[in-house]
C-alpha cells in the first residue's frame, strides 16, 4: 500500500505535507505511516476519499483496477444503477462566472415519480449561484431541511447543496445525503445520513436527532441520491464567551448573596 499512497499523494500534485495539511491530518502522520509501511486507519481513509472522491478505493487498498475512477476500474458485477441521471446541461448551468445550482420544489415533485428527468420541470426553478471555483465538476442539486429530525448537524429552514451519486456503489457510508425514492408512485425527499451495503437490498437512512429511529428505502426504490457537500443557513447560534458565562455567575452569586441574611454573608 506504501508505494500506491505516494502514488496517489503525488497525482494530487501536493506534497506529503501538503497532502497532510489538506486532509485535516495530523503533522507527520502519513509521513510516518509511509515511512514504516504502515496501514492505514479507517479514519485516515475516510478523510482521503471525502478529500478526493475521483480516486478508486479498491485500488488503494487491494490494487485493483485504476487509481481514477473510470468506467473500466467500476465493479462491473457489484454496479447498481440508479434511474437516469438527469443531463448536466439540464441541472447545472456553468458559466465562465458561476455555477447555478437549482432549488428542488419538493411540493410539485410529489405529483410525477419521473418528474427529476424532465428538463421543463428545473426551468422555474428557484438557484443559488455559486464562484465557478466553489465546487467540481458534477451535478448538483439543492433542497430546504424540513422538520427537526437532522438536528443538530442542520436546522428546520437550512439548504443543503449535493452532487449526484450515480451508482449506490459509490455511496459513502454515514454521510448526509438528499435521497429520492418512489412510494404508491410518487417522490419522497429525505435529508438523512445513508449506509449501504452490497449484500443489502435497501438504504438504511438515520437521523443525528436521536428522537427518530432509522428508516429504510428498497433499492429499487430509489430515484436519485445526492452527496452533501456544503449548507446554507442564516441560523446562527450564538456562542457565548468564556468571560461572560464567569461575569454571569458573578452577578448570579452577588443577588445570592444580597438575599441572605446579614450574618451569612460573606
């Protein structure tokens, strides 16, 4: 594996520091982990893939088809398709300033379960515009957090902005992602963290609320499925200072102490 991680840090054009510094890790861990051909922990790979998804995580572990994922280094015979994509020139206008990414109406989706292929159904779409910079290549879509199932990781009123996931195969376990199935023939839309399985005939959908139990969706089901990647919100939560949680226990303590009687006092 030592020898397919330099490969793959090198691809990246950074440096092993860089690398480091990209992925959030510590200083020297890979440089240690190269060093002694040592193996990579979960946590270490999780963070090279949600980094950088183009690469194949097959190859990395096994050495098994391309460092890139391509069309040939796809497990042929462990692909589930999802319906159609929707075409990119459909769902995302890129101009030389910004990226255009549309609002899913949740409300009139409900009425068609092929709705999602129809290019008139995005022209009246409400979008948000984006520096051409902010995200790669891919198609994205975004939609309103309903309900407080999600919190606290996201808040009734929140948008979130995902990329297609073609294939369940590519599905990153315990991510949030927008999920789109079919039930009694029509759309249902759900903001959920998703895990799946190959020997698995359905998507096990989980709530950072602890107040909901996990829910499933039959792969067959399943219409479109998008990756997470950023949140909008205008719900900031205010974090209070150090000093000031200290100033009101002062004043707390000092009505305290001006209710007791004289000789209690300190």
């Amino acid at each position: 594996m030592k020898e397919r991680l330099l490969l793959l840090i090198q691809h990246t054009g950074l440096s092993i520091n860089q690398f480091e510094a990209t992925l959030g890790a510590g200083n020297s861990s890979f440089r240690k982990i190269i060093d002694n051909d040592s193996g990579l922990s979960t946590k270490n790979i999780e963070k090279i893939f949600t980094t950088f998804p183009e690469y194949n995580l097959d190859w990395l572990l096994t050495g098994r088809g391309s460092m890139l994922l391509t069309t040939d280094s796809k497990p042929d015979d462990l692909t589930l398709p999802l319906a159609k994509p929707v075409r990119e020139s459909v769902v995302m206008a890129d101009t030389s300033d910004s990226i255009i990414v549309p609002i899913l109406d949740t409300k009139a989706a409900a009425g068609s379960p092929y709705i999602l292929d129809e290019a008139d159904y995005y022209k009246e779409l409400p979008t948000f515009a984006f520096p051409g910079f902010f995200f790669r290549s891919g198609v994205r879509v975004g939609i309103q957090v309903r309900g407080d199932s999600m919190h606290p990781t996201l808040k009734q009123g929140d948008y979130v902005i995902g990329r297609e996931v073609e294939e369940l195969t590519y599905l990153r376990n315990g991510e949030v992602h927008i999920v789109v199935f079919q039930e009694d023939h029509r759309l249902r839309f759900f903001v959920k963290r998703c895990y799946y399985f190959l020997e698995d005939a359905s998507l096990i959908l989980r709530s950072d609320n602890d107040d909901y139990p996990d829910e499933s969706v039959s792969a067959d089901a399943m219409m479109k499925l998008y990756q997470v990647e950023a949140c909008y919100t205008t719900q900031f939560t205010r974090i209070e200072s150090l000093r000031g949680k200290f100033d009101r226990i002062e004043k707390r303590i000092d009505r305290i102490e001006k209710q007791l009687p004289q000789d209690q006092q300190s």
